[in-house]
C-alpha cells in the first residue's frame, strides 16, 4: 500500500544578507531617480567593499520519511529545528528548495493561532471566513457550524468580535475550525501550547478520534513529551535542519530526551563566596536534576531528583554541614519550592564525609505548572554559606495529562508549595 506522504530529500535553503555598515550615500540621493538601475550597482560595491556579505542557510538538508493513511506521526525537536519549516512545505505555503514531496489526498493545516482570523469579526464570521480559507465550503460550515462552536465552547461569544477573545479562545475556535475540516491530512504544530489543560484532553481526544473513525492522517508538532507518547503510533526528530532519527515514539522521545544538556548553566548571576570557599575549600562538582525515572524534563505529577556531588580540601569529615535548595520560576522569579536539610524527617546527620553525593528526592508530586525552574543551592558548614550557586540549574516541567488539578501561584508569597521530601547520603 502506497504511503498517503512520502517525503524524499526535502531541502530548505535561505539567503542570509550581512549589512556590516550603513546604506551607500548615493542610493540615498539617486533612489527616486535611478532606483531599479542603481540597485544591482548598490550591491556590487557593497560587496567590493566587504560591508555586505550573503550566506546560504539550509533550515532543512535531505529529510526523508513517509506517512501512511490513519496514521498519527508526531515532529519533535528543539526551537529552531526546522519542523516549522517542515509543516509549511508539507502545508504547500512555501515551495522546497530540492526533494520532492507526494501526497494523496486533502491537506488542513493549524500553523499558528489565530490564523485567517478578522479581529474586527464575530466568531460566527470569523468561522466561515478561516473555514473558506482552510478550503471549507460554505454547505460544510453550515452543516457543521454547530458542532465548531460547541467543540470550541465559545457559545455565549459566537456573534462578539473575536478581538475581545482571550488567547485560550481563540485557539480553540481555530482548533475547532480546522478539526471538524474534510481533508483527509490534517497538520497541527504546537496547538497544545495555548489553552487550558481541560481543553488540551479535548484536543487529543478528538485527534484520536478522527484517526480511528474518520481514518485521517495527522502530523503533530509539540513540545509536550507526554502528548506525543499518549497520541503518536511514529515519531520523527528534526535536530539542526536534519532528520536525526526516526520509528517508534517511545524510542525516539527516549533518545531525545536523554540527548538534552546537562550541564551547569553559564550564568552571570551565579555567584560563589570565594574567600570563605577558600578557607573551607568546599565546593559542588556536579548538579544533576531529574525525575525518579531519571528523565530531565518532568511532567507536574513527577516527584524531583536533585544529585549533588561535592568535595572537600579536609581530610576529615565536615561537621555541622547543611543544604539549602530552592526552586524559582523563570518567568515570576517567584520561589515555588524550597528543600533545607535541617527541617525535614529523614536526612543526613551534620557530620558528613570530605566527599560524596547528596541526593535530596521529594516524596510527593511536585505538582508545579508549565515552564521553566531555575535552582540555587547553598552548601553551609556552621551555618555560613562556604558555596552559594545561583541560578546555577534549569529544568523544565509540562503539564502532566493524567491530572487536571492545578494551584495557581500567588504573586506575593514566600514559597507557593509544601511538598514532602527528604536528604540522603549516597
């Protein structure tokens, strides 16, 4: 049976132009004149004189994969990566640059929220405007008007101009806009990104559904690990403009995953008390944050691993030692966790050895929202700070599709969360 898209050599390439300095003085006088003749003459002495320079960048080189029919194949990839690029070729809004692309059937695509959406429109007009666009006509929008609005929940607003709409509504009309289309290929990159988490399951729910009873094929790109295994039967990984691996989604997420840095991170911020490490010559050799599965991006039902290897310039043992560990969103700085070896049930005694690991591992689910987490520690001996690393940690957190109970973060709090936890000597 013939693959419904079959992708060979798929290349994309851009022109980049490097303006070193300012536009030549004699375009600027001649430009209402001579503009089309002095145009070829501008770039060539820009060139002679080096303050203009063009390179080729290929945001796709030799992509090859195919899809069959009913299937759903989930894109996976860093920002930048070139699934984008990818689902714009595959969506026939810009032509490749080499390869050839053969598909059998209709195409729907949901690039980008909001599409083909009027600001000065009604939601109901707005409908058969992004349907007509989507390639709908007009029977099916009416035929199927009812089930949109329902799908999209935005019954109250239907005839309000789409422009007093929040970000989460008008997704979701666009999702459902493009859902209820009768194509046979339906491409969605990153619907996931806005909207609630309840409308999220009902986002997946009907892209199962129209897979297994309406037969349709869908490409999904997301950054959401845990929709992809719920969703994918085949995965792809886009790294750099090329296809780094494909097959099975629990492998490919896996090697994805495990192919994320772990490195400490190069922040200014971070910040160390040198004459009090130098007196004690303690310091951290490696930080290592993860789920208890070992994964590094965790979902909000994960409980957290935090390794932090350590040494010593002693020979004997640290007395009185003790571990601050706190955990700041990214966006609000607000701190949302905080672990202290000395308040907590089980943990090391103060009397630790010159070198080792700590292991601090919360016994609950951390339960935190989409985003990213940054961690400071600070390592004490005697109740002075001998290592405080800033900022010296990121980790990521999506949102978990087993559970729908979330806390809202207050603004103005000291730690938003209690969660059980303790430390151990390894």
């Amino acid at each position: 049976m013939e693959p419904i898209i079959k992708v060979t050599g798929i290349g994309k390439k851009y022109n980049i132009t490097h303006h070193k300095a300012g536009y030549i003085t004699l375009r600027d006088v001649l430009s209402n004149i001579f503009k089309n003749p002095f145009d070829f003459l501008k770039y060539k002495a820009k060139e002679m004189v080096g303050l203009e320079k063009k390179e080729e960048f290929w945001a796709l080189k030799n992509v090859n994969f195919s899809v069959e029919k009913g299937e759903i194949l989930g894109i996976i990839g860093r920002n930048g990566a070139g699934k984008s690029t990818l689902l714009k070729i595959l969506s026939q809004i810009t032509p490749p640059t080499t390869g050839e692309i053969k598909i059998t059937g209709s195409v729907g695509s949901l690039l980008e929220v909001g599409t083909g959406f009027h600001p000065e429109l009604t939601g109901r007009e707005n409908i058969f405007l992004n349907g007509a666009i989507l390639g709908m006509k007009n029977q099916e929008i009416v035929r199927k008007f009812d089930e949109i609005v329902k799908f999209a929940g935005v019954e109250k607003f239907v005839d309000t101009p789409v422009k007093y709409y929040s970000s989460g509504m008008y997704v979701r009309l666009a999702f459902s806009v493009a859902a209820h289309m009768e194509t046979d290929i339906l491409i969605i990159d990153e619907v996931l990104a806005v909207g609630d988490s309840e409308f999220q399951k009902k986002c997946l729910g009907k892209m199962e559904d129209i897979t297994q009873k309406e037969g349709k094929t869908i490409l999904f790109v997301s950054h959401n690990m845990t929709a992809i295994k719920q969703l994918c039967n085949k995965c792809i990984w886009i790294s750099k403009g090329n296809l780094k691996m494909s097959g099975s989604t629990d492998n490919v997420v896996g090697a994805y995953l495990n192919a994320m840095p772990d490195k400490p991170e190069e922040s200014s911020s971070t910040t160390i008390d040198q004459n009090i490490s130098q007196l004690h010559g303690t310091r951290f050799t490696n930080i290592d944050i993860s789920n208890t599965n070992g994964d590094k991006v965790l979902q909000s039902d994960d409980r957290l691993k935090i390794k932090l290897h350590y040494n010593s310039d002693n020979e004997n043992q640290i007395d009185n030692a003790r571990i601050v560990i706190t955990v700041a969103s990214e966006s609000s700085k607000n701190t949302v966790l905080r672990f202290d070896s000395n308040v907590t049930e089980e943990s090391f005694s103060n009397k630790i050895e010159s070198s080792g690991e700590i292991v601090c591992e919360t016994t609950d689910s951390i339960n935190l929202m989409d985003g990213t987490y940054l961690v400071d520690i600070d390592f004490l001996i005697d109740g002075v700070s001998v290592c405080y690393m800033q900022g010296i940690r990121k980790f990521e957190v999506e949102t978990s599709l087993k559970n729908y109970n979330y806390k809202n973060y207050p603004d103005k709090t000291v730690c938003d969360y209690i969660t059980k936890y303790n430390f151990k000597l390894k």
